[in-house]
C-alpha cells in the first residue's frame, strides 16, 4: 500500500515533502515486508519526489541485495530511472544491467523502455560498449513507435557510448524524430535539437577521422560510412526542426 500511494502522488506530480519523510519513515519500519518489486516502485517514487538521496540510502542498500528478483522489463527500467535520478553508480548499476542483459532475449523490451534504461546509464556514466551494443540492437526493433522524447534519449546514450550499431541506430532515431515535427511539443523539439546536435557533430569528425585512417574517397565514404549516414540525418533533422520552430513561432 505505502508503494502503490507513493507511485500515485509521483504520477500526480504531488510533493509533500513532511508526507513523502513520514511515507519513508513507514516503509523503512516494514522493509523485510517489501518484494523487489514494491521496494523499486517505493525508491522510484520518493526519487521522483525529489527526496535527498542521503535519505533513501537504506533503501538503495535493501535493493543491492534484492536485484535477482527484478525480472521484468517495466520493473528494471523502472528501477533504473530511480537508481540514476539517485546518480547510484556501482555494484548495483552493474548487477542491474546484468539482469536486463539476461533479460533482453526473453522479455520484450521495448524502445521505451530501453529508452530509459539507456538515459539512466547516461545520467551515471555506465556506457559500457558491449553491453550498449545489445541495448541498441533490441531498440531498433521497436524504433518507429518510440516517442520524439524517448528516440532523443536513445541517440544521446548512442553518441556518448560508441558502441557498434551507434551510428546506425542514430540514424533511423533522426528519421523517426523528423516524420513527427509537425506534432512535436516546443519542449520536444528542444530536447531533439540538443541530442542530434551534438550527433551531427560528434559523428561528422567521427567519419572524417575514418576516411583519414581507412584511406577512403569522399564518394565511398558519403555513400557507405555509418558515421557519415548517422551526421547526415541529424543535420536534416537540425534543419526540420529549425523549420518547426520557426513556423510555430510565426504563429
């Protein structure tokens, strides 16, 4: 119950910071009651209600001993979204993306929710390219019903990686992001400007480091180099949006 009234004051946005302590000081009476489950949706709650995370420690240590019940994917990308609001790195960001690895062939991760598994990673610095590598390949299966929000977070974690399959799913986000501008929010659009701008740029140098050490002609690399496919479209992108904004703005 003190979970479930947690989540419900966060998804109401609601902060009482008095109601949030005596919530906490409840659940830290009951903890050896609380699943794994309950526990995440507990810490991402106060989390979200902006408690000092000096304060959700015990909670943070409780679920260190409990990440092998997290099996879902809406329990794990939620309890990523907790741990990086926390900015909690360590042992428990490493046993975490252990149990989404595990899980990436048997549960259906969607491009939402490894859109958030990968802004909490951001957020921590936990870029492993390896790991990254398959976080990348199973979004790309649900790319086109990710929101603008959620591909600009994944292109983000993308760049900042460079794990293999970086440029290319980049690439296809800018695509997806650009049929949406004529829907996008004022926010939406700002937040796509400032993933894929540093995208354009990164992997724009990115390509010319490669023609430089391949010894690549410019018509090879425009045509065939993923750095230079993945720069292309976030500079259209840059472009669509610009337009966006500027007829919004006219309105």
């Amino acid at each position: 119950d003190l979970a479930f009234l947690v989540k419900g004051m966060a998804k109401a946005r609601h902060q009482d910071a008095e109601l949030s302590q005596l919530l906490l000081s409840q659940a830290l009476a009951r903890l050896a009651y609380f699943d794994a489950r309950h526990l995440a949706m507990l810490l991402a709650g106060l989390s979200k209600a902006g408690m000092n995370a000096a304060l959700l420690e015990p909670l943070v240590d409780e679920l260190r001993m409990r990440t092998q019940e997290l099996r879902g994917a809406s329990d794990l990308s939620m309890t990523l979204a907790a741990v990086g609001r926390l900015r909690t790195s360590g042992k428990l960001i490493t046993d975490l993306a252990a149990q989404v690895e595990a899980r990436l062939s048997a549960d259906s991760f969607h491009a939402r929710d490894l859109a958030v598994v990968s802004m909490a990673y951001n957020r921590v610095g936990f870029l492993d390219r390896r790991h990254m590598a398959h976080i990348l390949a199973a979004a790309r299966f649900t790319l086109r019903e990710a929101t603008p929000r959620e591909l600009s977070q994944l292109a983000a974690a993308a760049a900042r990686s460079g794990a293999i399959g970086a440029e290319m799913l980049i690439a296809e986000a800018a695509d997806c992001v650009n049929e949406q501008l004529a829907f996008m929010l004022p926010s939406e659009l700002s937040i796509a400007a400032a993933s894929f701008g540093k995208t354009a740029a990164a992997f724009l140098i990115g390509g010319e480091s490669r023609q430089q050490a391949a010894g690549l002609e410019d018509e090879e690399l425009t045509s065939n180099d993923p750095c230079i496919k993945a720069s292309v479209a976030s500079a259209e992108l840059l472009h669509g949006i610009a337009k966006a904004a500027a007829q919004a703005s006219a309105r």
